[in-house]
C-alpha cells in the first residue's frame, strides 16, 4: 500500500497503490488478476436525528501481503507487531487511499455522498493477516429518511478483490433510528475469467490499461443496503 516504489506498473498506480505486491508479481510470472485480497467489515455512523455521518472500514489483507509491507517494522525485535509499530504505515496508507476513492461509494437516498480526511487510522496484526480500521467520514451528514443507503466497497480495476467477512459484524450500524436493517448482498461472480482461462482479451494487459474511473470491478462490488421504516 505505500506508494513509494519505482516499480510501479500503471495498474498499482491506478487500482490499489499497493508496490510490495507488485514487486512481487514483477519478480515472477505473470499472474491473473486480482493481486490482493481484503476480507472487508462496515459500520455505518448515523448520528442524532438518523443523519448518516460516516463509514467504518475494517480490511484484512491475505497473508502474503501482510508479510511482506510488514517487512522490517519490528522495531524492537520482539516478534510482534504493536499498532505502534504499524501507526506510520497505518497513517500513509490510509491518506494515499483517497486517490482511489477509498475503494468505497455510498449513496443515500439515491444521492452519491463525498468523503471528508479519514480519521482514527489503526493496524493491527491479527494471526497472519494486517487489518487496517479507519473512519470515512461524509463532507456533510446525509439525512436518510425513508431512503435506502447503499455502500459499495470495490476496486474498478480489480487489483484488489474484496470480500465481506462472514457473520452479522460484516456489516454494522451505529445509532441507527429503530427499525433500520441490514442487507448484504455478496457478488455473484467470484472471479474475473482471464485469456487462460478460455476468455481472449483479458489479459495482464487489459487489466493495466484499466483506471480508476473504469467500470470492470463493479461486477465483483460488495453492497450493504440499509432501509428504515
């Protein structure tokens, strides 16, 4: 996640902003898409009155990647990484994932919100993977009412796949007026096909000319619908 890299290719640069995997796949074969994957958990804030104020994320990379960015970060040697140890790496990658969007859309009431600066940025070894928690915050509190609110978390270009976790915390809310509910809905295709795999054009190239206002990922997007009566 840190973009600090003179290998980076168009796709890291435009999808995910993540060169330690990318060095990775430059050093061997190339690999299908995706790179990375994240098992993603959502609060969603509202505050007094039923206003939403902003999104929690919660991303847990696979194990190899959470291997390899935590390189070197064990200051102290002590065989554990603290979240002080990782609160450099927790700030920089948070502040240079607003180029992306965030990898997150949110609409309420049918209205596409814009985001604030994140805030309360965190990580956190947990068995082998890094989690990343941060607060998205809205520019402005959106009154829901009667509408839904619809939460996406996706990359277009599909450098990055994401999955809600399992369980009733993948998707949260707090402070939501009484009544209001929760529904995930889980994309139904699960992997993008590639020219190996008998789909001709879909190449590591196809995937590089790729950017970040592209459509592709929004097949494999994560949704969390709320209504509230």
């Amino acid at each position: 996640m840190p973009i600090a890299s003179p290998l980076r290719s168009r796709a890291s640069a435009r999808a995910a902003c993540l060169p330690a995997v990318l060095i990775l796949a430059l050093a061997g074969p190339a690999l299908a898409h995706p790179h990375v994957w994240v098992t993603a958990k959502a609060e969603i804030d509202y505050a007094e009155g039923g206003k939403v104020t902003g999104i929690r994320h919660a991303w847990t990379f696979d194990a190899a990647y959470s291997a390899f960015v935590t390189q070197g970060l064990d200051r102290n040697g002590d065989g554990r990484l603290t979240p002080d140890e990782l609160a450099d790496l927790a700030t920089e990658n948070t502040r240079n994932l607003a180029e992306f969007g965030y990898f997150t859309k949110l609409k309420v009431g049918g209205k596409e919100q814009a985001f604030g600066d994140p805030a309360e940025p965190r990580m956190m070894m947990q068995g082998e993977g890094l989690t990343l928690t941060f607060l998205l915050p809205l520019k402005a509190p959106a009154p829901q009412g009667r509408g839904v609110v619809a939460l996406e978390v996706y990359d277009p270009t599909y450098f990055v796949a994401f999955s809600l976790a399992d369980g009733a915390d993948a998707a949260r809310l707090a402070g939501a007026p009484a009544g209001c509910a929760a529904t995930v809905t889980r994309p139904k295709t699960q992997e993008a096909k590639t020219a190996e795999a008998g789909k001709p054009g879909m190449t590591e190239a196809f995937f590089e000319a790729l950017t970040a206002a592209s459509n592709f990922g929004v097949q494999f997007a994560n949704r969390i619908l709320v209504a509230c009566p």
